[in-house]
C-alpha cells in the first residue's frame, strides 16, 4: 500500500483504570491497540485485554509487539497470555516485549518461562529509544509512581503523539511530551494528594502548558466516572481553547484527525 493510504489508528479496549472501576467494570480495561500503518502494537494489556481485543476485532496473533508501561494489574494482568498468543503458544518466536526491568525480575509479571518466547525482550529505561519496524518510540522521562513506570512519545511516518501514563504531577513532566496529540491517564476528578496519579485539575494543567492540537483523555477512576468523563473533558476544552475528547470503551481513533485540527 503506498504510505498516503496506511493509517494510524488506536483502539481504546477499555478506558477505566484503578481499583474500583476495574473490580466492578464499571468501564472496560484491558489497554489500547494500536495499528500504526499495520505495526501492531498493543500498550498496558490490564484485564480482560485478550478478549475485549477479539471482541473489537483485533488479532492477538498479529501484533508486532507488547509494551507495558508498569506493572501495576490494572496495566499488566493480560500479558502473559497475549504474550502466548502472539508467539501461537511459543511455537512462533515472534514479536517484541517492552517493559521496566521490575517486570522481569523482583515480583515479575511476567512469567519467567514466556520470556523467551517473543523475538525480543528489551527493558524500558529512561530516556530510552525503541522501534518496532517503522514505529519509534521513547521513554522520555521516569514517573513517579509507586513502580517503575513511563510515559512515551511514538512516531511514525505519518505522526507523533505522546501518552502520559499513570503519574504523580511534577514540574517538568510538560516538557517531555510535547506533541500535536497527547493522551493523559487521568485518574480522579479532584486532586486527591498524596496519590501518585493525575487528577482532572492535573491534566488540564497539562494541556495548557503543552498546547497541543488535541488532547484525548483515558484510564478513568472512579470519581471520573461518576461526573462523566465526556463532560469533563468538554469543560476542559472550553477552559483551554484546545479540543479535548474522553476515550470511550471501544473507541477507534484515528490519527488523521489530528491533521485536521
Ligand atoms: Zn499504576
């Protein structure tokens, strides 16, 4: 296909996140899927990955690669068997592993004997730099969160867009994803200190100082979900003057429309 036609989507498999939301899926989990121009990559598989993706049509024996940005269950539950399912029970040495070292080593998540099984394993660091096929991807910054965990900025032919993952605000988190499209995990409505998440408040912070064309919100908390995520991110939109959307369970995304804004 020539590379005007290839297009980069994401699919949101589920858009909840923390505890409660999760517990009683109240919102779908099981992280994004992404089909950057037929790169498949699957981001944070929490629970219920495997099949919230053959329910919206996406082939575990397809992806290219697995990225994790922590090990927390919300993110990580699902790996193990959609690592089994993109190597075919490891009968195909096939595809990419990325995650911090603590998933590996030190209460592991993933399991020693599926390590082996994709082409490659390679451990996330900071300010490191990745690539599936013609997918780059890096990890600017370390988060503070309660495990080792990043955030990323990808690039592919077509686009750049970063995603901030689960967080705790700090003063030069802006600055290192600046792009035309950012995604925010936002977990509570309020600010809820000490917790090591973003906030409502937090993420439109965010937004002002990075100005990007579009910003799209995700990993819902309870109280997000309980004041609707849609209509907080409408107000953000109006506060900032920058078009914010929140992801619905489901949604596929396409980054063309970035191009448009
Ligand atoms: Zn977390």
């Amino acid at each position: 296909m020539p590379v005007a036609e290839l297009k980069d989507t994401i699919t949101f498999l589920g858009t909840g996140g923390a505890r409660f939301t999760i517990a009683k899926q109240l919102l779908a989990s099981g992280g994004a899927w992404m089909n950057l121009g037929g790169v498949q990559i699957l981001m944070d598989p929490g629970p219920g990955s495997l099949v919230y993706a053959i329910k919206h049509s996406c082939d575990p024996t397809k992806l290219n690669a697995i990225i994790l940005s922590h090990k927390h269950l919300d993110h990580s539950v699902d790996i193990n068997v959609m690592i089994e399912a993109m190597t075919e029970g490891g009968w195909k040495k096939r595809g990419s592993v990325f995650a911090p070292s603590d998933a590996f080593n030190n209460g592991a998540v993933i399991l020693p004997y599926l390590q082996g099984f994709p082409q490659s394993v390679e451990i996330l660091e900071e300010g490191g730099g990745y690539a599936v096929g013609d997918v780059e991807f890096t990890t600017p910054v370390k988060h503070i969160h309660q495990v080792e965990t990043y955030g990323f900025i990808f690039r592919t032919p077509r686009h750049r867009f970063s995603w901030i993952t689960d967080t705790r605000i700090f003063d030069s988190l802006a600055d290192h994803y600046k792009a035309d499209l950012v995604i925010i995990n936002v977990l509570s409505f309020e600010k809820r200190l000490p917790v090591d998440h973003l906030s409502l408040p937090d993420a439109e912070e965010l937004i002002r100082q990075i100005r990007p064309k579009m910003a799209i919100l995700t990993h819902f908390g309870l109280t997000m979900w309980r004041t609707h995520p849609w209509e907080a991110a409408h107000k953000v939109s109006d506060d900032t003057g920058i078009k914010v959307v929140a992801a619905r369970d489901g949604m596929v995304f396409d980054l063309a429309e970035v191009d448009r804004i």
